[in-house]
C-alpha cells in the first residue's frame, strides 16, 4: 500500500493573526441582540415556506420584526451615546 502525502507546506499556514481581537469580540458583542432578533424573524419566516400564514403566524412575524426594530435601535443609540469612563467625577 502507497502513501499519499502532502510534498509541500500548508498553503496557508494558520495565523495568530486570525482570531478576532479583543476589539472584534466587543462589537460583535454589542451587535449580538440585533443578531438574534433577526434569525427569530428568519425562523418565523421559515416556518411560513411550507404552509400558508395563520393569524398566529402574523403576529409572530410582527412581534419579530418589532424585536429587530428595537434591537436596532438600541443598537444605534448605544453607539452614538458618548462613552463615559470610570474616572467621571
């Protein structure tokens, strides 16, 4: 029985500079409510692919969207609110 083996480095060899930063982490974080509202707002619409939308599946895409509404919101002013340091007096 033959071997097969690699005759050449990785291509591309791994990285510590291919994990997210600490930076990264905090804003993925920050975005993270939004995130999840929207794959609620996918899932609700995904049970709707295979069977026509009831009156309950109506207010579960409104609650949904309303969430992503919110979460944008919330999102959006946490951002262009002013960070305040601990050194405040």
């Amino acid at each position: 029985m033959k071997h097969i083996i690699a005759l050449q480095d990785v291509v591309t060899p791994w990285s510590d500079g291919l994990e997210p930063s600490d930076a990264e982490l905090i804003e993925i974080e920050a975005e993270m409510d939004v995130v999840l509202a929207e794959v609620e707002l996918l899932d609700a619409l995904i049970v709707l692919l295979d069977r026509p939308a009831s009156e309950f599946d109506g207010r579960r895409i409104r609650r949904a969207h309303h969430r992503v509404l919110a979460a944008r919101r919330d999102a959006a002013n946490r951002a262009a609110s002013p960070q305040v340091s601990g050194d405040a007096a």
